[in-house]
C-alpha cells in the first residue's frame, strides 16, 4: 500500500472532536448513479445535453452506469494511475474503515434514503464493483482520468456538466479555502454550462465555515454561485448543493 501513501496521508490529523464522523483520512468511496441523480437534482434530460465530468470521482460507479446508458461521461480522481486491484482493495477496506466510524456518530444521519446500514454498505460496494470492472476495460477509451484538484488535463469547456461529490467541502477541515476556490474555479474552466458540488458540510455535519468568503471570492472572478436544495439528505443537514454558472 506505500503506493496510496499521498491519498491515505492526506489530510491526517489529530482527530479532538468528538461530535464528528472521526476519518484519519481522505476516504476511496463511491456512489451510484441513481445516488448521484438525487444528490445532484438531475434526471435524465440533463445528462443528454452534453459531455459530463465526475471529479474527484473516487470509486464512484456514475460514469460506469451513465456510459451503459449512451451518456457521455469521464471521470477523473488522483489515485486512476494505479492498478484497478489496488483500487478495488483500498476501496473495500475504506468502506470498512468509514462504516466502523459511522456507527461512532449515529445521531449525524438521517435514515430515509437508505433504510439500514446493511442497504448503504451494500451500495458502496456495488459502486466499488461498477466502476472496477469498468476501470479495468475501458484503459484504452480513457473514461477514467489521472487528475488532481486544482489542475484537471482538460481544454476550457469541454464538458457541459461537472460533478463532484464528497470532496471538497466535506473535508473543509483539511483543505484550505484557497484549495476551494482554485479547484472550482478549474471545475468551471473546463464547463461550458453548471458545476455541481454535493454536500456542503464538513464531517461534524456542519456547513462549510468559509461559503461566504468562498462566494465572494467566485464572484470576483465572474462567477455566479448558488446554494441549492436537493430531495437527498444522509448527512443531517446535506440537503443543499453548490451551483456554478458563468
């Protein structure tokens, strides 16, 4: 595992904060497609009108399913250099290792979307699968993309619609405001149409400390950002996404 040791160093801190899902580390956890419909507020409209990134896009299975479905979809993630056994083992044992924490904090979710922790740790997994077996046949068309915020390898306005789950924002507690505002500002660089940022709380269930700083800042630049309910809540609280526009 030295090979992990960037992502899995991350971040590290003393955790001192007992009121607050307790990860030492920056975790490779996806989601699924039709989680990342509802986090995001989309359907299956949006994603016809053109190219779709997932940045930061972990093991995340929406590329997979979305490009099964005749969707035109990249993702793109730090670790996407390594083999996909590499990947498939850091993934299960993250998943392991945030569900252990999970059952640290109860009283910080919401048991509506998912009806149990069995329900939910069965989707991580199914992600995780999804976008393994994709990962490892796809090399040669290039839908998973070695990239690390805030540079992405991509020419301005390639894609119509930039998502990015469970990155930035929920670790506000390691990544500085000025890794916020570059990594979206980049997001934007290489979106012709919105960027989407789904939740905007730190691991403690809080709000981003810094959102309004962080929106002036956007908006110095010519960017119109948006705070957005969404029908999708886990994390109490993330009921609320980030939108960009030019």
């Amino acid at each position: 595992m030295g090979m992990l040791k960037g992502r899995l160093l991350v971040g590290t801190i003393a955790m001192v904060e007992t009121n607050s899902l307790q990860l030492d580390r920056i975790v490779f956890i996806g989601r699924t497609y039709f989680e990342y419909l509802r986090m995001f507020d989309l359907n299956e409209s949006d994603l016809k009108l053109g190219r779709v990134l997932d940045g930061a896009a972990g093991p995340s299975s929406f590329t997979a399913e979305a490009t099964a479905k005749g969707f035109d979809a990249t993702a793109c993630d730090m670790l996407y250099c390594h083999p996909v056994e590499t990947l498939a083992d850091k993934g299960r044992m993250d998943i392991e290792h945030t569900f252990r924490k999970v059952d640290d904090v109860p009283h910080l979710y919401v048991w509506k979307y998912y009806k149990d922790r069995q329900e939910i740790i069965g989707l991580r997994h199914k992600a995780l699968g999804a976008f393994a077996r994709d990962y490892e046949e796809e090399i040669r068309e290039g839908r998973h993309i070695k990239a690390e915020l805030p540079r992405l390898p991509f020419p301005d306005r390639t894609f119509t619609l930039v998502l990015s789950s469970h990155f930035l924002f929920l670790y506000g507690d390691r990544l500085s405001l000025d890794f916020h505002v570059e990594s979206l500002m980049e997001m934007m660089r290489v979106c012709s149409g919105e960027v989407r940022v789904y939740p905007l709380q730190g691991l403690d269930a809080k709000p981003y400390p810094h959102m309004e700083e962080l929106l002036l800042r956007l908006r110095s630049e010519g960017l119109q950002g948006e705070l957005v309910p969404t029908s999708f809540e886990f994390q109490r609280g993330a009921n609320t996404m980030l939108t960009l526009k030019r």
